[in-house]
C-alpha cells in the first residue's frame, strides 16, 4: 500500500506541477500580448517597413491559437484595405521620413489588388518622400509594387527573372481511370472548365480560349503598368530574351537587371539597411544594418477606422463560398447572411456594399447570401457591389443583387456556370471482387450509390437541375444587369473575363475600389461621402485567436531571408503538391451544387499560403519529409 500510495503522490506533484506551468505559459503569453497591442507606444520618427511575409488578401484567415509556438516560419495574410490605409495615411505624416517594401518573402496577391497597392506607393512617392523596395528574388507580383519604388535593391546572389501568368494544370483522368473511378459530372457552360481536370486528359479548345483571352489581358495590364512606373527599365527586352541576357552577364542574374535597368542597386541586406539608416538614422546600440522603424502593426493600430457620420454597411464575401457558418477566409454561407440581417437589425445602416473576393463555390451558400442582401434592398437601402481582385461564379451570384458594381480593369470575374460532381468506385471494387447487390424498391433507392454507380434516372434528375441552377444564374443575372436572358446565356457559359471586358459586355458598371464604391452608396442614400464610416460587418475574432496574433507580432523577424530562384522553384513545387491535395478533396467531399472558377486559382496569392498547403505540411510531417 506504500508504494501505491507514492505513486499516488508522485502522479499528483507531476499533475500539479503541469498544471502551474500550462499557467505560467498562459499568463506570460497574455502578457507578451497585451503588451504587443499596436498603438499602444509612441510612434517615433523613422521608416515605415512593409515587410510583406506572406500574401495580400481581402480577409485574412483567423491564426489558429498558439501556431506562432511551433517555432516555424508562418506566412501571414495581410488584409488588403489595411494596407492601402497604411501606405496613405504615411503620405501626409511628417514622422514617416521613407517607406520601406520588403519583398523577402512576399507570396503575391491578385492583379488588382496589387494595383490598388501599387498605386498608393505611387501617391507616396509623389510627396516626394523616398521609397526603397529589396528582395532577394523578385517574383512577378513583387515587382509589380517595387516598379513604383525610387530605389529598386536586389541581392547580388538574386535578382529578377519574369515569368508571366499561366502555366500547367493538373489533369487527372488518367489516373482517375487506372483507379477505375467513375466520375459523374452534371454540368451547363462549353466554358465551365473546372470539371475538366476530372474528366479530361488535357485542356478543351473553349477553355484554351478562355485562358488565352483573360491571361493575355491579365499580362498586358502588367506590362503596361511596369512601363509606365520604370520607362527607361528594358522589361520587355528582358521578356523577350532573359537567356541571352542573362548568359551574356555570365549567369549572374542581378548583374543583367541591373544593365537592364530594372533594378537599380546591388547589395545584400546589410548594405540596404545602411542606405536607409542614412535616411532615418539608426540605434548605435542594435547590429550594423539596423535604422529607425515604423512597424506595420504599430502603425495600422495607431491609425483605426474612423467611427464619425452615417453608417454604410459593408460585408466581405472573401474565399470559397461554402454552406454553413465558420470564421473569416472562407465566405460561409450561414455566417455572412446572419452579419448582414443583424447589422439590419441592430444597426443604424444607410447603405449596403458588399465587397466580393471570391473563386465561387457552393450554390446553396451563394443563394444564401443573396436572399439577405435582397432583405436590404427591401429595407430601402441602397446596394453598391464592390469587385476585388476575384469575383466569378458564386461570386458573381451574389453581386447580382447590386444597384450598381464596381470592378477594377484586373477584376477576374464572370464563370456564369455551374455543375456538380458526384464519384463512384464500381470499377474500382471490382477490381479486387468486390461486387453489390440488392433490393432497390424504386429506381432511386439506394442513390446516388458510390458502391454500384448512379442510374440513369438520377442522371437525368441531376442533369436538369443543374440546367435549371443555370437558369436561376441566368435570369438572376438578366434582371441585374437589365439584358434578355439569351444576351447573358451568351456571355455566360463559364466564361471568365477581365474587369475591362466585363465593362463593355456589361456585366460590371464602373471602374474603382472599395472608397469609390462607399462613396457611391453614400450618394444614392443622398449622403455626403465625406460625412460617413464603413460599418465592417464581420464577426470578431475570439480571445485566443487575438492572443495567438499578438503573440506573433513579437517575433522579430529583421534577419531571415527570400530564397532565390532555386528557393522559389522549391517553392513552387510544393504549391503544386498543395494544389493537387486540394483538387482530391474538392472531387471528394463537395457537398452541393457548385458555382466556381478554374481559372482563377493561378493568378492569386501563392498556393503555399492556403488550408491545402497546412493540410500538406501535417502530411509531409507525418511521413518524415
């Protein structure tokens, strides 16, 4: 009994003594974040840094508690209207002396919302105050914001090498077929490609088409704004012939954009803080390199939203459109109609925009969403639709509702189209003798069935509600933009188009940002635009998600590094493996009837940055690699 009755105490102390330090890590990492709280210090003079670790996005994912303690490096997401407030409310303060890009490790954004961004810097440049842009490896996204830079930096072990957007798809019949996998597709739209990885070995002619038209005028944008930002920079000559280029400088790739102007000086990290120092000053006591910072979070939290006049609603439909409720980075369905009827409910609105930066996604959840914005308008309020960098498919479904729409010349938008995808494994369960049987008391019992296939009634059900989901989009589509239903079924069919196309087929009104299409709602509900605020409605963050934040802001991140190409190839390859592992869980497990873009995927933030790439690392770790 004495021994037992150790053991006993033993467990308890050990117990015990786990318990006081889970304690001691709470309370100290309350501590630490609380006291990391932006806009709690003093703002001091120096340079406001950019440092840009991760991707541009309209609403950032929620930081799951405590991920900022696994030691690793965490990409950040960083909220796109937060930024643009950041870079103008520097332009006008004297204690901003330099705005610093780096551009390290930036994991890009959609066209245009880096326009948006390009441009702010150029509104600060224009005050004539000094902006300097550095990074190891300049990708094409980073570049687009370091053209409006008056000092481009590259590392000499760098530089620059323009890829442009495109590039190749993952296609999976084959594979699908040697599984003996059976998939069924129910679709309407000769351009509604998304379903092609899954039924196809290779890219239709129409989806080729659509491609060709949206990536080209994607890519002609950027050209056009690289020329106009840098005219003396040889970016097209470089297009054209970085081999030769580059061999001609012996290999040394910063070396040739340098002769090609489109960078204007070589040195590593070190030196660049040297140059900004010389702007800033610096602390005698903290390493050579270091000068005078402004930090991003200090800044934004020094500089909120204004909270003065009338209230215009604005609610954020950002991510995957999917059913039922969830937190930010995905637009769920259930969540986002309950912020709008709340809002209706408790607040004082004026006017409604609803701020889209969406692929698409589930049909039910899009239907959803636009049922509440129509409760608006009952209401007499005023509907402005603000297109960010995406806006296709699901996304355009719940734009129809709008007065008016807003996009940017970049906007992706369109893919009016939708389909379903159901897979069953007949083939593949014979294959191993495994056979099914039974009793069916109607042609429908049983279905769909993923053991024995679907039949040919269900086909045909789901065939013709498909075709009558398309006639919804159609007419819904029809009555917003005020064209006959056979006019939209011909600009439709899954097509994705630019902002600027879209303009001249009418499927967007104007060309602007978020502040254009808040000013434009004030004046439809007879406001002065000057006089009003954006009322956010978005759900708040919990406890533990502010604290794993504030946690993370702590980390002093001043030494690490962008890779440089052979990194960004590394990079890339593992944005592929993530692309893949979403594309098997999309075939798996999409629950309903969807509206989504294809082509979208390529030209946003780095696939490195998503739930696909987290649910790769879980796997790559559990395998050892």
């Amino acid at each position: 009994m004495k021994l037992v009755r150790g053991a006993w105490k033993l467990l308890v102390a050990i117990k015990d003594g786990l318990v006081l330090i889970a304690m001691l890590l709470f309370f100290g990492l309350l501590f630490a974040a609380l006291n990391a709280r932006p806009g709690t210090k003093a703002i001091a003079p120096g340079a406001l840094v950019l440092d840009l670790n991760g991707t541009v996005v309209e609403q950032p994912e929620e930081q799951a508690p405590f991920a900022a303690l696994s030691g690793q490096a965490m990409p950040r997401q960083y909220r796109a209207r937060d930024v643009l407030r950041a870079i103008d409310a520097a332009r006008t303060d004297d204690r901003v002396k330099v705005l610093v890009l780096d551009l390290d490790r930036f994991g890009g954004g959609y066209p245009a919302t880096l326009n948006e961004i390009a441009n702010a810097v150029r509104r600060f440049r224009d005050t004539r105050k000094p902006v300097l842009a550095y990074a190891t490896t300049y990708t094409d996204a980073g570049y687009r914001l370091a053209a409006n830079a008056s000092e481009i930096w590259v590392n000499p072990m760098g530089g620059a090498i323009f890829t442009g957007p495109g590039g190749s798809q993952l296609y999976y019949k084959g594979l699908i077929d040697k599984l003996g996998v059976n998939t069924h597709v129910y679709r309407v739209g000769k351009f509604k490609s998304f379903v092609e990885p899954y039924t196809r070995a290779d890219q239709s002619p129409e989806a080729r088409e659509a491609s060709q038209q949206l990536l080209g005028s994607i890519f002609g944008q950027w050209q056009e704004a690289i020329g106009r930002a840098r005219p003396k920079a040889q970016v097209a000559q470089f297009l054209a012939g970085a081999d030769r280029l580059i061999v001609a400088a012996n290999g040394n790739v910063a070396r040739a954009n340098l002769s090609a102007g489109i960078v204007d000086t070589l040195g590593d990290r070190t030196a660049f803080g040297k140059r900004v120092a010389a702007l800033v000053g610096s602390d005698a006591r903290k390493s050579i390199g270091n000068f005078n910072t402004i930090g991003y979070d200090a800044w934004i939290g020094a500089h909120p939203l204004p909270r003065t006049g009338d209230a215009i609603g604005v609610v954020t439909v950002a991510g995957d459109i999917v059913d039922g409720e969830g937190g930010p980075g995905s637009a769920h369905g259930d969540t986002i109609a309950k912020l709008i009827l709340n809002g209706l409910a408790k607040k004082d609105l004026k006017a409604l925009v609803v701020r889209v930066d969406s692929p698409g996604g589930s049909v039910l959840a899009s239907e959803r969403i636009r049922l509440a914005i129509l409760e608006a308008k009952k209401k007499g309020l005023p509907i402005v639709v603000s297109m960010g960098g995406l806006a296709a498919s699901g996304g355009y479904w719940v734009s129809t509702p709008g007065d008016v729409i807003f996009a940017e010349p970049s906007t992706i938008t369109g893919s009016i189209g939708i389909f379903g995808i159901i897979p069953t494994f007949e083939k593949t369960l014979a294959r191993i003798g495994v056979t099914t049987d039974g009793y069916k008391a109607t042609p429908l019992s049983g279905q769909p069935d993923v053991f024995a296939g679907t039949s040919p009634q269900l086909d045909t059900i789901l065939q013709a509600g498909i075709e009558n989901g398309y006639r919804q989009f159609i007419g819904h589509v029809a009555q917003s933009r005020k064209m006959s239903p056979e006019r939209v079924d011909a600009i439709a069919q899954g097509r994705v188009w630019d902002g600027g196309t879209a303009r001249q087929i009418n499927l967007v009104d104007r060309f602007g940002g978020l502040d254009d299409a808040i000013g434009e709602a004030a004046r439809r509900a007879k406001l002065d635009p000057a006089k009003v605020h954006a009322e956010y409605l978005e759900k708040e963050p919990g406890f533990a998600a502010q604290l794993a934040a504030g946690f993370a802001d702590r980390k002093d991140d001043d030494d690490a590094t962008g890779g440089d190409a052979f990194a960004r190839i590394a990079a890339e390859r593992r944005g592929l493996l993530a692309q893949a592992l979403g594309d098997v869980k999309r075939l798996a497990m999409a629950g309903s009837v969807q509206a989504r873009c294809l082509e979208c995927g390529g030209l946003g933030p780095s696939e490195t940055a998503g739930a696909d790439a987290r649910l790769l690392d879980v796997i790559l770790a559990r395998i050892g690699l």
